[in-house]
C-alpha cells in the first residue's frame, strides 16, 4: 500500500518512456542505463524507465535498469492487456521497488478506437488493475485523455481501478488541453466524489501543448495531487511534457506560496540537462525556464549594472541552485591529464582510462586551436568523445575550398572499418559538399531533417556544436560534434549519426514502436 505524504510531492520522471517517444530523441541502452542512475542519484521518487512490450530494446533497458536501482520505484508502462502486463510485470520485477503502470484512453475519442462499450471498458479496467495488483503491490492506473473524459465515466473508473487495487491514479491531460483553473478543480472533484480516493495518491500528468504543463501540474498538486509526472528538459512528443527542473524549483523558490517538499537536489540539474540534451539530441532552446543558457541574467550580459550592486535585483533562485557553477577558464594546451580527468569529474564524468586516453588527444587538439578552454567546451567534447557506437567510420582528413566566388568543393579521407577511403565533391556549400563526401564514401539512403549549429562560448575563436539528425526506413538517428571549424563539425556530426545508424541497421528493426499506444485525436 502507499504511504500517503501530506505535502511532500513525489516527482515521476518519464524522460525515458514519453520523453524519449518523441520522434528522434531516441537512446542507446548506454544512455539509457546512464541517465536512469543520474535521475536515481538526484532523488527522483519513480523512473518510469519505458514499455516494455514495445520492443526487446525497450524490455532490456527497463529490466536493467530496474536491476541497477538503488533508490528510486522502476516503473514500466503497459497497455490494458493481460500480455501487457505481464511482460511489464518480467522487466520491473528485479527492481528494489517495482511499479506497474497500466492505462486506457477513457474520452470519447479513445474508446472509439478499441470500440468498447462504457461498460466493456469499465470491465477491462477492473481485469487488467487486478492482473497488476496480483503481481505487484505497486500500481499505478492512467485513464489516457481524463481531461477530455466525461466527469462521471471518470469517477466511474477511477473507482474501478482503487478498488482493483490500484495505489496511484495518475490523470493525464494527454493532449495538452487544460489550464490551470480546470486542472485543480478536476483533482479536487476526484477527491471529493470518488469513493476511495483518500486510500492512494492521485498523479498529475500534463502535456505542452498550449504552454501551460508547468502550471497545470502545479494547480494539480495545490488541489491535492501528490505526485507529477514530468520530464528533464520537458522532452515528449510535440510541445514535450512538463518539465522536472520548473516544477521542482517553482516549489522551491515559491515555498512561501506553495508548501510542498520534493527529494530531488537541485544541485544536480544541469549535469542531468546536458545529459539528457546530448543523447537525446534535443538542444536546450537559450531562454528556456532554469536551463537555458540565458536562463541567468547575469549569464545574458543585461541588467549588469543592477546585478553588480546585488544579485538579487534580476535574480529569484542562485546559479548554484541548480549546478550552474561559474564560467571559468579551465584549462589551456599545458594542463595535463590529472587536470583533464577531475575537471571533468568537476562536471559529472566518471571516465575510464581507456575513454580519458580518447578525450585528452581531442581536448590537446582542441587546446592548440583555441586558447582558453571553458566548462562548454569541454562538455561540447565530452557529446561524442564518449559515444562507443561512434567508431566503425572515422574523419582522417578534410579541405573544403569555399566563398562568394565559388567554387564550393571539399576534398576528404575516411577511414571505414579500418579502409582509408578518399573522394571529391562540389556542392551548394562548403557543408553540402562535405555531406556529399561522405555520402559517395559511406552508401546510405538516410535523409537529413535536422541541421543545427549553435556557438559553444562567445568570441571568433568560439566552438561550434552541431547537432544533425537522420533518418532511413523509419530508423531515426540523431549526431552531434563541435570544433573551432563549423564545417568539420558539421561532417563529424553526420558521421556521428551514420555511425549510430550502422548500429541500428545491424541490430534491425525500425524506430517505429512494434506496439503503438498514442493516440492523435
Ligand atoms: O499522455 C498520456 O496520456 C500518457 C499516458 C500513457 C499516461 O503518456
Ligand atoms: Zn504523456
């Protein structure tokens, strides 16, 4: 059964189940395991770690990380069917504190796609809450588009399932339909007219697609929901889900006004941010809420004036808060390995020989192009350094010959397992004709959707990232690279994401779900 906190708040992370189902934002079990034990690190109470009906990548990757918990529920989504649940029930099962997550889409709209009756439904409900319940003491029951489900179906089946044995419900407001106002007047309803309903802990699980997760989610708890669901950077689907890091620090900063408690460090959410930002591919937009780059007034270069005589004339919360330490030089061409590794460490990376071998021959080549080295640069190093998919194709050499006169060529050397390959090109460009190097080099039907280049650090000397994502008979892969030169981090982005896609191609299959479970309306 739960323990039913007064107002401590339970935070459920999903950025590796509806996060990371946003198209392109897929992840490698490496990085799935890595970012599981970073949300277990910081505190998070559930980590709703995948479906693992969806895939066998999906099942492995909850079982593994259900193994390697220390702390927080390993939670695993399953449709309202006994198979479902029963696989579920196989991944989470080797965790400390497993959790079965079983839903339905209950509006209108979703019934009409299984085609059930009110009642057929409200059956199914109570046959897959008890198959969970019989397998594990914690349950959590959604019914997919509450917010758009008439009122009292929704207190039909949200009896259904508490008496079933369900210990959470979680209402989603799957489209991103609500607003504030609505949001806490449908948790306070529930409370009030659903028998049960002061047994378990209602969740709150908001969408972003008219802007307003945040304060939909907050407006929940202040109605007396004790748990939300979000996601680090707020990745999901379409506008994303509500984001971990405003929730947590509105709490935070505004405990005068709103009294609640969560178990997570803040001091750990940049770390996780760039994280989550690196593998999902997904770059933090500069002015988003607490991790955005300009999210620190300061950091913008305005109101400096008012900044200098007192911090707190332009700033709520401290940089520190949330890990943001101060921009500093680190490093230059003389610092030696000792120095690179606790840097690094500094900045959330445990390293093995093997990969700080790696990532010194990159940052000594990096120091001899660019004289002061910053915490960016190094992280901007760090997104490819490590990625051990990233090495059956490798840059040896590239000259590209550009300008307002033409022509735009580029000549260039590849290593393909283990061959040195050589070719020339002509393009619209000096990054179209790198991209045509290497696509006359590595054959490959992939398209490009994705073609992004943001500066690392400020000056002409500046890094640049490059962030490209593929795609090819439904695989979606995303590639990231900086240099001081955008061209040679535009190609060693692409070969990045070639690479992932051989790995893919290998391991077959599509990114296309085997098992779909959203539902557009
Ligand atoms: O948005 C949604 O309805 C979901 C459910 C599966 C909980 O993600
Ligand atoms: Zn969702």
């Amino acid at each position: 059964m739960t323990d039913k906190p007064q107002d401590r708040v339970l935070i459920f992370d999903t950025t590796l189940r509806d996060g990371e189902q946003s198209p392109g934002a897929t992840m490698t079990h490496g990085e799935k395991l890595e970012i599981a034990q970073l949300l277990d690190e910081m505190g998070v109470d559930i980590i709703e770690a995948g479906f693992p009906i969806a895939s066998e990548g999906d099942f492995a990757a909850v079982s593994e990380i259900a193994r390697q918990s220390q702390n927080a529920v390993i939670c695993g989504l399953a449709r309202a069917q006994l198979p479902d649940i029963d696989r579920c029930w196989e991944a989470v099962k080797h965790a400390r504190r497993p959790r079965i997550h079983t839903f339905i889409g209950t509006s209108p709209l979703h019934r009409a796609i299984p085609n059930l009756t009110q009642d057929e439904m409200a059956e199914r409900i109570h046959e897959t809450v008890s198959r969970a319940r019989n397998l594990c003491d914690n349950v959590q029951w959604s019914p997919m588009d509450a917010t758009r489900t008439e009122l009292d179906y929704l207190y039909r089946v949200v009896e259904i399932a508490i008496k079933a044995g369900a210990t959470t419900i979680n209402i989603p407001d799957t489209v991103g339909y609500t607003a504030p106002r609505e949001s806490a007047d449908l948790i306070a309803k529930l409370i009030e007219n659903v028998p049960g309903a002061d047994e378990i802990i209602f969740a709150t699980h908001c969408h972003n697609d008219l802007g307003m997760a945040t304060a939909n989610s907050l407006a929940a708890v202040e109605a007396g929901a004790r748990q939300i669901e979000c996601t680090i950077n707020g990745l999901g689907e379409r506008a994303g889900n509500t984001a971990l890091e405003e929730v947590v620090m509105a709490m935070k900063v505004r405990n005068d006004i709103m009294p609640f408690q969560t178990g997570v460090d803040s001091t750990k959410i940049m770390n996780i941010s760039r994280r989550v930002a690196t593998v999902s591919g997904f770059a933090v937009q500069y002015n988003k809420a607490i991790v955005g780059k300009n999210a620190f007034a300061h950091e913008s270069g305005i109101h400096q004036d008012g900044m200098l005589k007192n911090a707190e004339t332009f700033e709520i919360m401290r940089p520190e808060d949330v890990g943001l330490t101060e921009t500093n030089i680190v490093m230059g061409k003389h610092s030696g390995r000792a120095a690179l590794r606790s840097k690094l460490e500094n900045l959330g990376y445990e390293l093995g020989d093997n990969q700080l071998k790696d990532v010194f021959v990159r940052f000594k080549e990096l120091a001899d192009r660019k004289k002061e080295i910053y915490d960016e640069d190094l992280i901007a190093l760090m997104r490819t350094a490590t990625d051990p998919e990233a090495d059956r194709i490798k840059l040896k050499s590239m000259h590209v010959t550009c300008g307002t006169d033409g022509p735009n060529e580029a000549r260039m050397t590849l290593i393909v397992d283990g061959q040195e390959l050589s070719t020339e090109q002509s393009g619209d460009g000096p990054v179209d004709a790198s991209f045509k190097c290497i696509k006359a080099l590595v054959e490959h039907s992939a398209r490009l959707q994705l073609y992004q280049v943001a500066a690392v650090t400020e000056g002409t000397d500046a890094q640049a990232t490059v962030s490209v994502r593929m795609e090819e008979e439904g695989r979606i892969v995303t590639g990231q690279s900086a240099d001081t030169d955008t061209v040679v981090a535009s190609a060693r982005a692409y070969i990045h994401a070639l690479n992932r896609l051989l790995v893919r191609r290998k391991k077959g299959g599509t990114d296309q779900r085997e098992v779909s479970y959203k539902v557009v309306s």
